[in-house]
C-alpha cells in the first residue's frame, strides 16, 4: 500500500500558497513519487494548477451569496461550515489516487481554518491515521522587520497549536530578495538575534515581554525555509524538513519497499 503523507499548505492572503503547492507538488513528482493536489478554497476564483482534488466541487460560493444574503467572508464561513457534510466524499476521492503526499492548499483567511472549530475537525478526520505536518508560509516584505517577523512567528506558532500538527516554517518568494535581505531574516533564527533586534528597537513596549517571547519561538520554531516557487529554490529544503517531522529523517523509500509506485 503507497504510504500517504499530509502537507496542509497555510499562511496569511498572499504569502504564496497556492504556488508553493504546485511548485512542491511538480519537484515531488519530478523526484518520482506522486502527489495530489488539493485546492481546499471554496472561494478561490483563479488557482494557478489543475487541481487533482477540489472543493468547489462540493460547494459553491457564490451560490451560498445568492440563496442566504451573505457577503464574500459570510458565503466563505458557511461554505466552510458546508463542507463537513461532504469531507467523507473529499477523503474518498483523495485517497483514491493512492499517491505518497497529498498537499492541500488552505484558503488565505486563517480565521477560517485554524481559528474555528470546523477548520481542525476537517483537517483531522481527512488526515486521520496518516502522517501530517503544516507548511505555514511567511511573506518575505513581512519578514523584513523583526517585528514584522516576530508577529509572523506568533501567528504561526498559534496555527500550529490549533491545528495540532507539526510544522515547518517557509519563507516564500525569495526571488524577489535581494541576498542581503534573504540572509537578514534567515539570520533571525540564529541565538538571541531577533531578540536583540526587538530590544534594540526604540518602539519596544516591553522588554520582559518581548524576551520570553523569543524564548518561546526559539523552542518550538527552530528553522525557517526560504524558497521560491518561481526558481525553485529551497523545494528540496522543505522535503528534508518534512522529513525530519515525518518521517524522522528516513526517505520515502524506507517505507515503500519497491521504491517505486
């Protein structure tokens, strides 16, 4: 039986998700395994792939807007909401390909998803008894400022606990970085550097605060992945972190004995 691995790709409106989950889903598949693609916006009105698997398929946005009165956020929390009456079908389709990963593209309001009860629910019973971890992607202008930065931690760290599931932190669109922006937020993760950068800071309002803060990310977010889904960048980065939360830092071939599907 092909083993199924969950990437659940979040972050904020704009931080590159859906390109990410076809830039990873294509080096996957170039690298000779298999991968299903999972667009899980029910109100996503362009995605730059074909999704294997789709939600939109299931419910329907703009119809929810008609039929009850709702605005864009409102049709999007009840669609969300709908949804729970169909995710036996959505499994079912999933894993009915039988592929090693299946990445699931998350709609961009992270409210939605990892704030509200059903988001969890959802995600659990689809990833019940397989191997999960979250991607959550940082926008890189967002990232320029440590206290920019320090908000993204936290947010993701929040996500994390909410969804229960490992998580790796990616750094998208690094093309558009200069090299010393790229290496100024990856250096943020080296000992005590984003602290020194907030205390340094004459807008901090708390220092004893902002230390335990950092105390806090440093523990459970201890690297950042910068990529890009454009050249392809760091792709081979986010296999080896998923890995180490996966698959303990074994390969895929370790679990499928023929080493081929």
């Amino acid at each position: 039986m092909v083993v199924l691995y969950y990437v659940i790709v979040m972050g904020p409106a704009g931080s590159g998700k859906s390109a990410l989950t076809n830039a990873f889903s294509d080096w996957i598949e170039d690298n000779e395994m298999s991968a299903v693609r999972v667009n899980f916006d029910p109100a996503a009105e362009f995605i730059p792939y074909n999704p294997d698997v789709d939600v939109r398929d299931y419910v329907d946005v703009k119809e929810i807007m008609g039929r009850y009165g709702l605005g864009p956020n409102g049709a999007l929390i009840a669609a969300t909401d709908m949804l729970v009456n169909h995710v036996s079908d959505i499994k079912s389709e999933i894993e009915s390909f039988n592929s090693n990963y299946v990445v699931i593209d998350m709609p961009g309001q992270l409210e939605i998803v990892a704030f509200r009860r059903v988001g969890p629910l959802l995600i659990n019973y689809l990833t019940e008894g397989r191997k999960t971890a979250t991607l959550f992607l940082v926008d890189p202008y967002l990232a320029l400022s440590p206290f920019s930065m320090m908000s993204m931690l936290l947010l993701s760290i929040s996500s994390m606990l909410r969804m229960s599931k490992p998580q790796v932190v990616v750094l998208t669109k690094i093309d558009l970085l200069t090299p010393e922006q790229e290496m100024r937020i990856t250096s943020m993760f080296d000992e005590g550097y984003l602290c020194d950068e907030l205390l340094r800071s004459k807008d901090v309002i708390d220092v004893e605060l902002s230390l335990r803060l950092c105390e806090v990310v440093k523990e459970l977010l201890t690297e950042v992945v910068p990529t890009s889904a454009v050249s392809g960048k760091g792709l081979d980065g986010i296999y080896a972190a998923l890995q180490r939360v996966l698959g303990y830092g074994e390969d895929y071939l370790t679990e499928e004995p023929s080493g081929k599907l």
